[in-house]
C-alpha cells in the first residue's frame, strides 16, 4: 500500500493511513479495507473511504499529529482516510481550477475566511448546516464568533478546527521595572493609556507597545467597536466606518498610539529587531495586541516567569475581542459526503477528537470544551489566559467575513494605502478612513447579482 501520485491539478502525493506502532487493530483493517466498516454495515462491506486534504507540508511537525488524529478518527468511525498532500503554494487557485474542470482530488479541505464565502457562493462547499442540524449539535459549545465566521445568509461553509482570539501580552519584569500596575481584567483605555506613558522611555530605547495585525477588518476593528461603531452593515454590503463618528474615534485613538503619543518605536527602532522577531521578544516593548497563536513565541523568546496573558481594554461602549481561525470544509463535489462529514464531526465537535493529536497542531480549539480541558489548558498555568478567554465568549467579533474579503482586507489594513498615511501621521484619520471606506464600497458595488 505505498502512497500513490495523482496527476490532478499537478503531482500530489496521497497517503493511506497505517497504523502506528501499537495501535489498535481497528485502525489496520481500515487502512487496509478489511471487514471493519461502520455499525449498521454489511458485514464484508469495504469501509468508505474519504479523502483529506492536508496542508501541512510532511516536513512540517504538525503533520504527524494530524496524521495521528485521522487515524483515530477511522478507528472511532470505521471510515477509511486517505490523506491528499495539500500543501503547495497556491492551493486556493489551484482548488477553482479542479472545480471548474470536475476534479477535485479531495472530499475535505482546509478553509480560510477570505476563501469561503467566494468559493461558497460558487457551490464548492457542502451546506454544513443541514447535518448539524440533522445530527442536533449544540453548536454553542464552539465559540461563536469563530463559528458565524464560515457562514453566510443561513449557509455553513466550514467547521472551524482551529482558532485564535485577540490578546494582550504583557512583561512582567518591563512592568514591575517601571513600577506599572498590572492591568485589571475589565481596564479602560484610560488605564491603558496610562500605563502606556509609564512604560515609554525613547532614551532607553523602549516603548510601550506594538499592535500586530492592526487592521481595520481584524484587529483595528476591536478599536471600532470598543467605542460603539461598525465596520460594515449586517449584510456586509456597505462600508460604514467612512462616516460613522464612533469609528473615527476608535480608529483615531489607534493611530494616536503611533504618531501623537509615540507609545509605538518607531521605524528605526524596529529596523534593529531581528528578522523573524517581534519587537516584544527583544524587550523593545512591554506590550503587545496580537492573536493568542503567538504565546509559543513570545514565551520562549522572554521566559514563561515573565509572560502574561490579559484581555484587550474596555473601550466606552465594550470589550470586545477578534476571533479569527481556519476551517475544514466538504467539497460538493464529494462523493462520499456522509462519511466525510462522520471523520469531521468526531475529530472537530468532540471532546476527544478536538484533543487527540491534532491539539499540538493549532492555535487555540474552537470547541469550548476542548480549551477548557487540562490537556490544553496546563500550557497557560500562572497566567490569567481565563480573563481573556471570557471576552472571546461574551464579547468576541468575527474577522471581515464577505465573498470580496481579500479586496477589502488589503483596503483596510492599517499598513497600506489608503490608511497607512493616518498611522504615519503624514494624512488625518478622518480623510483616510473616508477614502478606504469610499475604495472598499467601489469593491462591494462590482459584486456580481448572485453575490448580493
């Protein structure tokens, strides 16, 4: 049973499951298609058999714990799993090119939120909501706004296997040095603002913070919404953050961190930080807002005595937090959609299959349950990760979610035109955010009928 190369859209290695060293014979037989199908099946009857598509390049450490959760899944299913090496660049290409010619070599594929809506509205995606609601799941056991993120107009495009939600990071000894109070779980931006001041010293070359990911459709938009406004209309059809007063003060607040406070280093100060490095991880600044993927990072790189883990400020109007991940999605185009989606269900909306292997390959489990457990859990002792994780609950926000979301993303990202002048200092907020909002709405009017 040696992997075989498929010669559709270009040389592809596909992998059948064996079983690991040890492993249950269940496993084996699948692997094999002997007499191990589900319960209910004829005896004697080949399991089904259902292809995975892999992201993750072999290479890649997180592989062999994918693989180890597949096997599991076929073991607690009795459906056979074959894995597809998805992991060449270009694969969102190259997946609407197998669509438009009839052939998808896959039955599930790693989704991304600026792919899913685009390829949804396309009929690439099976409607995940009719067996989610044919098998009862609670889907509340998921964070909520990860999981609104893969559906559009009563459409569910994806299961969400992997999440992360924003944060801040803090170092204790840059606070303690300075004589900074810890944040408290609910602080204000006046509080932050405060301790930013305090923690800002140009002629020790350090500053207070940095803001990774600092667009107005992830990051950026926390801003907004702490302060009451709106990025978009419910229906995603319409830029509101142009001319709305509330995200102009939010967003105002955000560039004054960079230009008229200073509180960020500035360009010459971060050309001195190793490439591959943030600036938190050379002690350039006590501070960081980013997404919860980059603890592994920042412990190693200060020490887990020195990391800290607290939510983002409370604005005027909330606390909020983005949430962004990825998704497994079925292909319409499969063949064998049940048994797809039994392997998906067991491995992403159970407790044991959210925390076999596949748990040391992602950034946060979507499945609440799964985050709450000390297999997970036990990573983040002595820091108040639980503060943070709360505000995902009550007060997360999804990503920009639209079928033109890489257009929009690149429109409202804080670091290109038109805003980056506003974080420069070089054009007001209020001019930039209005020509974002005026090319971002250019964008939405060209959305074809069946988009809308």
């Amino acid at each position: 049973m040696a992997g075989r190369i498929l010669g559709v859209g270009g040389a592809a290695r596909r992998v059948v499951l064996r079983s690991a060293p040890g492993a249950a014979g269940a496993v084996a037989l699948a692997a094999c298609g002997a007499d191990a199908g589900p319960p209910g099946q004829q005896p004697g009857a080949p399991p089904q058999t259902v292809v995975w598509g892999n992201y993750v390049a072999p290479s890649d450490a997180r592989a062999q714990h994918l693989l180890e959760s597949w096997r599991q899944a076929e073991q607690a299913t009795g459906v056979k799993i074959e894995v597809f090496d998805d992991s060449a660049r270009g694969l969102w290409e190259k997946r609407q090119a197998e669509f438009a010619a009839a052939a998808v070599p896959v039955d599930i594929m790693k989704n991304q939120v600026n792919w899913v809506v685009g390829g949804g509205l396309k009929g690439m995606f099976a409607d995940h909501a009719e067996y989610l609601k044919r098998d009862r799941v609670d889907t509340k056991q998921l964070y909520q706004a990860e999981f609104t993120s893969w559906a559009w107009k009563g459409k569910q495009w994806g299961i969400p296997f992997a999440t992360g939600g924003e944060v801040l990071f803090y170092n204790r000894k840059l606070f303690d040095q300075r004589g900074v109070k810890p944040p408290s779980k609910d602080w204000t931006y006046d509080e932050f603002l405060d301790a930013c001041r305090r923690l800002t010293d140009p002629s020790s070359n350090r500053w207070a913070l940095t803001v990774v990911e600092n667009g107005l459709y992830y990051i950026g938009g926390t801003f907004i919404r702490n302060f009451g406004g709106k990025v978009m209309s419910d229906a995603k059809d319409r830029a509101l953050y142009g001319d709305d007063a509330r995200s102009l003060q939010g967003t105002q607040l955000n560039a004054d961190l960079h230009t008229r406070y200073g509180f960020v280093p500035p360009a010459e100060a971060r050309a001195a930080v190793p490439a591959g490095k943030q600036p938190i991880e050379v002690e350039l600044v006590a501070m960081e807002i980013s997404g919860i993927h980059r603890h592994t990072n920042i412990r190693a790189a200060i020490g887990a005595e020195q990391m800290e883990i607290v939510p983002p400020p409370r604005g005027p109007a909330a606390q909020t937090a983005a949430m962004a991940g990825n998704a497994w999605s079925i292909l319409s185009t499969s063949k064998v959609k049940d048994a797809a989606w039994k392997v998906l269900r067991w491995v992403e909306l159970t407790r044991e299959g959210m925390l076999s292997p596949q748990i040391k390959a992602i950034a946060w489990p979507p499945l609440i349950a799964a985050a709450d457990a000390p297999e997970w859990k036990d990573q983040f002792k002595g820091t108040r990760i639980a503060e943070a994780t709360k505000v995902w609950e009550t007060g997360g926000h999804p990503i920009l979610v639209a079928p033109d979301a890489t257009d929009l993303w690149a429109l409202m990202d804080a670091g290109a035109p038109p805003l980056n002048k506003a974080f420069l200092g070089e054009q007001s907020v209020t001019d930039a955010l209005r020509e974002s909002a005026r090319l971002a709405n250019e964008v939405i009017a060209r959305r074809p009928p069946e988009w809308r």
